[in-house]
C-alpha cells in the first residue's frame, strides 16, 4: 500500500536492508520516467504491494481510493508477481499491459521490474510503471507510413517494371494497364524485349549498357513499346541499374507520353494546351504571367486555375523559372519546386516559345527520384562486395561490403591499384595478372563465380566467391570492370567439414566405407595401376566381451586406440579405414611379395595384441584377418575384394582367430555354399525335410533300453544327407537354433509321449540344448509348452548341455537350469571330460547325469590309463549322485570293461545305430 518510504523486500543484496526506504540507486538502472510514472514493490513472502506517490496520476484516477489504486495495480502486474517467484535475485523482466482510466480511454503502462534479494534467493519485485499511450500510437503511424510508402510503387500512375537478364520479373499495376494484359502473371518471366518496338531496341540497349554501376540511371527517354495486342504507344522511360533478390537487375520507369508528345507539337505549332496529359502544362506570357495552367498543374503545385492564372509563373512554382534560360540549355533542365504547403518538388521542364510567350512541361518526377535514392541505398546495404575498376586498373568504387571483406576503409581503397589485392586460387597460387578484373578487360569475356583466398590488410584471409565482367561489354571502346563477391568463408568451411564427415567414421577419424570404396576404385583403375594391390579385411578378437561387460564408453575408447595403433602400423601411401563395428580395412599398394604382406599382417596383429588401458584397467584384443590380393590385370572391383577379404576373415576366425589367411577361389566357393546352405536351412525347417533319428540308451546291467536319445537329421533335396556335423554349427551362427530346437522337443515329446503311452514303458527321452539355446529367454516356456501339450511327464524328458557350453558362463548356466528344473526335468552334461571343468564346479549346477565323451571310451579296453581315467569319472560322479552315461561303445569289449567299472548306462553303434522311430519301436512292438 502508499506509503511515505516505501521499503524494499528482500533488499540485501543491493546494500539495503529489508524495510529501509526506497532510494534511488535500486532502481536507478532501471531507468526512471517523467510525469507518467510510478514506483512499485511487491514482496513474496507476503504477497504485498507497495507504491509511491504518482501511480493514481498514471492510472487517470486522482480520487481513487488506496484500495482501487492496489487493485487496479495487482491486475496489471499479475503476470510479473505470477511467474517471476523462482528467478534468481537481479533479473530484470519487461512487460507492457493496456488499461482504461476512468474517462473509459484506452491506456498503455510499460512495467519494468527487477527480482531482488540475497544468495538465499529473490524475496521480491521492485519495479517502475511508465505511461508509453503516445510511444504506441507514433509506432502505429509510422508503421502506417512505411505501408503507405511500399504501396507508393505499386500505386504510381507510371509504369514500374523490373527486369533481370533480360527477363521481367516486376510490374505494377500501371503497367498491367499499359501493356494491355489482364494480370502480372501474363507479363513475368516474358523477355523484356517482346515489349519494345524494333526501333527502340538499339537506343535502349545502349542507355542500359550505359549504366556502370548500381544505383546508376539514365537520362529520361522516348521509346515505343508494344502492349500484347501488338499496337505500339510512346513512353518516356528511365532506366536505373540495381538488384533484384540480390542479383543484377534493372528497373524502367516509363510514363506513357503519347499524349504529352501531341501537347507539345500542339504548343510549338499552334499554341495549345493538352488539359488531359498527366504532366503539368503551363503557358505564360513573356515577362512570366500564367495564362493558363492544367488540371495536372493543379495537381502537382497545389494551386487551382483559377488562382494561378494572372500569378507569376516563379511565384507559383516556388522557384525562378526563366523560360528563355531553359530554351538556352536544350529545351529540357531538372530542376527543384516548391509545392503549395512547402514541399520539394523533382521537376523536369520543357519549354516551348509560342507568339507571344511560352508553353511549358512541367513533370513531377519526385517519385522516381526517391525511387532512385533508394536503390543506391540498397546497393551500399548489400552484404556482396560490388567494386568498380577504371581503364586504369584504379578502383573508382566500393560499396561497404567490400570494404568490409577486404578490410580496410573507403577512402583508402578509392584509387588503390586492384592488383594489389592479394589474392590466391584454391592451390595457393596466385591468378594470371594477380586480378580477374585485368583478365575480364583483356580478353572481354566475364570471369564467373571464381573461388579465390583473400589476404586482407589485417593479415587475416577469406574465402570469396568473385565475378568480373565489363560494365559496358557492347562497347568495344570500354574497359572498365565491375567486380561483385561474397564472404564464403564459413560457408566453405561447412562444405569441408560436411564432405570430412561424409567419407569418415566419425568415432576413429579413420576413412568410412564409402572412402575406401572410393580409394580401392581409383587405385584399381587407370593406366597408373599398381602392379599388385592387397587389401586386409581386421576383426578385433574378443572385442564383443569387452563391450558388453564393461561398456560402450570403454569399447569405443579401444576402438580409437585399435584404430590409431593400425594408422601408424602402416606406410605413408596406405589407406586404414573402419567399415564398422570392430571392422577395420588396410588397403596397401606398396607390397608385391607375399611375405611381405605376411610380415604386414603379423606386425599388425603385434601392434593390436598389445595391452590396452582404459579407465585403469589393462585390457587385451587379437585380430582374425583377411588378406586378399588384385595384380593389374585383376577385373574383380573394389565390392568384390573387400567382400573376398571378408570372406578370408570369417575363414581366421573359423580356423581359431589371432591369425591371417589369404583368399582363394575355393574358399570363395566353400562360403558360397554354406550361405546356400544357410538359406536351404531356412527352408528344410519349412519344407519338412529336417527328421528325427533315436539311439538306444541302455542299462548296462540289465541290457534293456531305458532311455533313448532324439538326433536331428536333415535330407537336403539336391544334395541328400547333410551332416549335422555341417548344418547345426550353421543353424547355431544364424539363430535358425532356436526355430529348431524348439521344433525338435515339440516332435519328440509328442512322439515318445505316444510310444511310451503305446507300450506302456517307462521311458526317457534325451534332448541336446545349444549354448545359444540357453541363452534364448523363451527356452523355458517352450520346454514347459512342450511338456503340457503333449503330455509327456516332465521327469521322462532329459535336457543334455555340453561341458563348453556350461563353462562358457556358469551363473548364466545355472540360473537357466534351476528354472528347467523347477518344471521337473532332468539335466545331463553332454561330452564330460573335453571342455575345462571339474566336478566340483559341476557340483554347483543342478544336474542328474553326466556323460563321458566317447574319446575315452575308445580306447578303454587296450589302455589301462583310459580306463582309469574313467574309473575315476565315473567314482567321483557317483559321490556327488551323478547318474554315468558313456557314449561311443563300438563293441563288447568296451562294454565290458564299463560294466566291471560300474557305469551305469551306454550308448554307440554295438548297442544301435541312430534310427527313424517307426523302426526302433516297430521292432519294440
């Protein structure tokens, strides 16, 4: 509320403590109005508002009550005391509201407020109201000036076209009139010389050719012009050389003076006036009395027939008019006249001596005039440099962007030399004649669109875009030059770092595919081919473990390491790239002997192999490579050796990683079919050629079959039975695994669940899980699936997983099999003894059986070392509960010596082969 000191909230910060009364230096910068205006505060803990004297002047209410003042206030400040609570102290906010007094007129209050406070935060707002009604409406009128100023061309009875090379691309709707057409779009885009008669074209030519510079015009001038029906009418036109959307244009002004032209024959030959022409026409006596004064007169002096006939003529124009003077000069001078109310006046006058006194044409050329001001002031605002240069090589004129592009001041590069402008073409060397402008003048023929790098004055350089051509080119006798250019510096600079970012990897810095694409091309063309070109496709080994369990961050920090370590492993004229991923790519063609190249291949692999530390921590990559080589007279592309080095890579790293191989035409053949192979295995799933064989389990106690074990088969249509030995490491690398394997326990525990039902037997069914397999999150709910669609009791059905596959995760592994066993199926470790594991780490899986791989059933019967390898496999199973399978039993021997072991069950060829089920249990049954 009003008070005589108004205190300030939250004020610490400024030097004032809270309550103190308010003084000048919190508000000082915000700046302080006159009369109109009014200190206000606002405090936020306790939602108050404060004023000085002068607020119910702003509001227009001298009689307000202290109530209606802080009610009218609170409203118009809303917005500031709303949204302003949480900004830091010192923040300054502007706003500007409109109110109605109680005279019911429409009032503008500008608020300007700042939060105020401590390091604690802003406690308030202390601000200043300010009256700006009148700021608004001057901005109304002049914005309503600079429409009725736009509209002035539009508007003019004269004719206003613009053309650039030669075409229009402007007309005003005076000029719609004039050349006869319905609309402007029947005029732009028309050439400007189906506008003018044949024998007009010659003079117009020359008065544009005329105009050196922007800005620049002709001297009025008569020509004929053609509308669209053909018919010719006379202009008096006035061209003025300028831009149009920033290029080189012109603009012709053209007045239709037909009738004009029949006034003044009138007034040479017999004296009388045209009252119709647009153009003021006066008659005087000798001693320069008016005697008559047309319609137009009235128009463009102010003053009517009746007052101006009988006046002096140099009275009414407001300005000495000497008929005689004009006569003497040529008939025609410009001159400036007053109108009525005291305005300037651009005025051409004609003057024409008749019996006893004088006839003249007076045309207000006002209009164009500024028309023309305008267009020199266009030119001198353009951000392209324009630059005039003389027969001399001297620089006659410089608009301020080129000043300001080549850095230095008008009046110093006015009459400086242009060659000593330095500047340089894109290979740093310095153009002939040191100027476009002196090649422009030698050889007549424009210089277009030059890239060039300016040294400035400063030191510093630019990169323009630079154009010289003659001002006058159809003058033969006319040498000097106009020289345009823009600033493209930063514009180049974009283009060089987008064409950077186009051909690179944006992680390494290395070339990308398409740059080595391109490279791998260029160097397998042209008669300058090297004799041999090699190309090393490099896999980072064991990279996939390090992204995934310590992160990207640390994976892309190898990669740039992997990446700067292969840079500099390689010779100047070699080429490193990264395809992407752990894929990089060395393109070499300074080697021709193979052990050479092998000698490149393993001092890259050295380099790799080194310890890499990342965030403290020392890590360890290998690489797989692939080596191909092109001679000269190779014609595979730069596809097909990348797609070969390829393939010898995916060949390292089948044959164990950390290590090279070259490519050959077989290899190629070998991956060709098993990416056939691939695809006829999508198919076989689909087209049911994939069947299930069983092989007998046997109790080797009692001989019977107890269990038996289901193994996938696959009968391909062209080329008959494909190993598994083939097709599952196919199905395990191209995820076809899991489609199969869930294919497999739907068929198998729907059979055995049929046979077991059938022959009433309690028997157990052995499936084999991959490792991808456990790792596929849908694996327990298709076992689970399994069991409840077909019945088969979940204790029936054994899920064997090999010992490389447990070991290769063994708290992934387990979680897996704990959830099999919790749907009551039995689990087996599949191949006991080739992996790297013990018992005691199996101890910690939940297993039922173990089965000893058939290596060292083999030799069991001859080798006492085999047998009591097994012995003690099948001691050490027993003490942790293990039922013992032993696979691979040939004969009777063997069978032997695992019964005197105590094994418990076996399986091999002597006990049954692999069969089709209707076999097996057909002789069952």
């Amino acid at each position: 509320m009003e008070a005589d000191a108004l205190a300030v909230p939250g004020a610490g910060n400024s030097g004032t403590p809270a309550g103190a009364p308010l003084g000048n230096e919190p508000v000082g910068d915000l700046g302080l109005a006159g009369d109109h205006a009014a200190i206000w505060s606002y405090d936020f803990e306790s939602e108050t508002l404060s004023w000085l004297p002068g607020l119910e002047n702003l509001l227009g209410g001298a009689d307000f009550t202290e109530a209606e003042l802080e009610s009218r206030l609170a409203d118009l400040v809303a917005p500031l005391t709303s949204g302003t609570r949480t900004s830091p102290p010192w923040r300054e906010f502007e706003l500007e509201q409109s109110f109605r007094n109680p005279a019911d007129e429409l009032r503008w209050v500008r608020l300007r407020a700042r939060t105020i406070g401590d390091e604690n935060g802003s406690s308030g707002l202390l601000g200043i109201a300010t009256d700006v009604t009148d700021v608004r409406e001057n901005r109304q009128a002049l914005e309503d000036l600079t429409d009725r100023y736009r509209l002035l061309v539009e508007l003019s009875p004269d004719a206003v076209c613009v053309h650039e090379a030669g075409v229009v691309t402007y007309v005003n709707r005076a000029a719609v009139t004039a050349l006869g057409a319905s609309s402007t779009a029947e005029l732009i885009g028309r050439p400007i010389m189906d506008l003018v008669a044949d024998e007009s074209l010659p003079a117009l030519l020359d008065r544009i050719a005329s105009l050196h510079r922007q800005g620049a015009s002709t001297e009025p001038a008569d020509a004929v012009m053609l509308r669209l029906d053909g018919t010719k009418y006379l202009v008096q036109s006035i061209s003025v050389r300028t831009t149009w959307e920033g290029r080189p244009a012109f603009q012709v002004i053209m007045r239709d003076i037909s009738a004009q032209k029949a006034a003044e024959a009138t007034l040479r030959y017999q004296a009388a006036l045209i009252s119709h022409v647009s153009d003021a026409i006066i008659a005087t006596s000798g001693d320069g009395v008016v005697t008559s004064w047309n319609p137009a007169a009235e128009n463009v002096y102010g003053w009517t027939a009746d007052e101006a006939i009988g006046g002096t003529v140099s009275d009414l124009v407001g300005a000495a008019l000497d008929p005689e003077a004009v006569l003497r000069k040529g008939g025609v001078m410009q001159t400036t006249h007053r109108h009525r109310n005291g305005s300037t006046l651009a005025i051409r006058v004609s003057a024409a001596e008749m019996n006893d006194g004088f006839v003249l044409v007076c045309a207000d050329e006002t209009a164009r005039r500024r028309a023309e001001q305008h267009y020199s002031t266009v030119v001198a605002s353009l951000d392209e440099g324009v630059v005039v240069i003389g027969p001399g090589g001297l620089i006659e004129s410089a608009n301020p962007a080129a000043c300001r592009i080549i850095g230095v001041g008008h009046d110093d590069l006015i009459g400086v030399p242009c060659v000593t402008l330095e500047l340089y073409d894109e290979q740093g060397r310095i153009p002939p004649a040191r100027m476009p402008s002196v090649v422009a003048r030698r050889t007549r023929v424009a210089q277009n669109g030059l890239v060039l790098r300016l040294r400035r004055h400063d030191g510093d350089d630019v990169w323009i875009s630079l154009t010289a051509r003659l001002l006058t080119p159809e003058d033969p006798s006319a040498d000097s030059v106009v020289t345009s250019f823009t600033d493209i510096t930063e514009r180049r600079a974009i283009g060089e770092r987008l064409a950077h970012e186009a051909t690179h990897d944006p992680l390494t810095e290395l070339a990308n595919r398409t740059l080595v694409l391109d490279s791998l091309a260029e160097a397998l063309s042209g008669a300058g081919r090297a004799e041999l070109t090699t190309v090393l496709f490099i896999d980072l080994d064991k990279f996939k473990v390090i992204n995934d369990s310590l992160g990207h961050s640390v994976g892309d920090k190898v990669l740039r390491i992997a990446g700067e370590r292969l840079r500099r492993g390689i010779g100047e004229n070699d080429l490193v790239g990264r395809l992407g991923g752990d894929e990089f790519v060395v393109v070499t063609a300074e080697i021709t002997e193979p052990e050479e190249i092998k000698a490149l291949a393993e001092h890259l692999r050295e380099a790799l192999t080194e310890p890499i530390t990342v965030n403290g921590r020392q890590l360890h990559i290998d690489a797989s490579i692939g080596i191909v080589t092109a001679a000269n007279d190779d014609t595979r592309t730069a596809e097909d050796l990348l797609r070969d080095a390829d393939v010898a890579m995916y060949q390292a790293k089948t044959l164990g990683r950390a290590r090279y191989e070259f490519f050959d035409v077989e290899l190629r053949e070998r991956m060709q079919r098993r990416l056939r192979m691939e695809q006829d295995l999508r198919d076989a799933l689909q087209n049911g050629e994939l069947w299930t064989a069983y092989q007998p389990v046997v109790d080797i106690e009692s001989g019977q079959m107890v269990a038996v074990e289901a193994l996938l088969r696959w009968k391909h249509p062209e080329h008959g039975t494909i190993s598994p030995a083939e097709f599952i490491p196919l199905a395990e690398e191209s995820d076809l695994i899991n489609l199969i394997g869930k294919h497999v326990l739907r068929t198998t525990t729907r059979e055995i669940a049929k046979r077991r039902e059938r022959l009433d037997v309690d028997l157990n069914l052995k499936v084999n899980l991959s490792a991808r397999q456990l790792d596929d999150p849908h694996l327990v709910p298709t076992v689970q699936d399994a069991l409840k669609t077909t019945g088969l009791p979940p204790h029936a059905l054994t899920l064997e997983v090999t010992e490389s596959a447990l070991m290769r995760d063994q708290a992934a592994a387990a979680e897996v099999l704990m959830s099999l066993r919790d749907l009551g199926v039995s689990l087996a470790i599949d191949d006991f003894g080739t992996g790297y594991s013990s018992l005691a780490q199996l101890q910690r899986l939940p297993l039922d059986t173990l089965k000893i791989d058939r290596t060292f059933v083999t030799g069991i019967a001859e080798s006492r070392d085999a047998a009591a390898i097994v012995k003690s496999i099948i001691a050490m199973a027993h003490a942790v509960d293990l039922i013992v399978v032993a696979e691979g039993v040939e004969d009777e021997e063997q069978l032997a010596v695992l019964r005197e072991l105590r094994c418990d069950q076996a399986q091999g060829f002597h006990l049954g082969r692999p069969v089709p089920s209707d076999e097996l249990f057909g002789a069952a049954e």
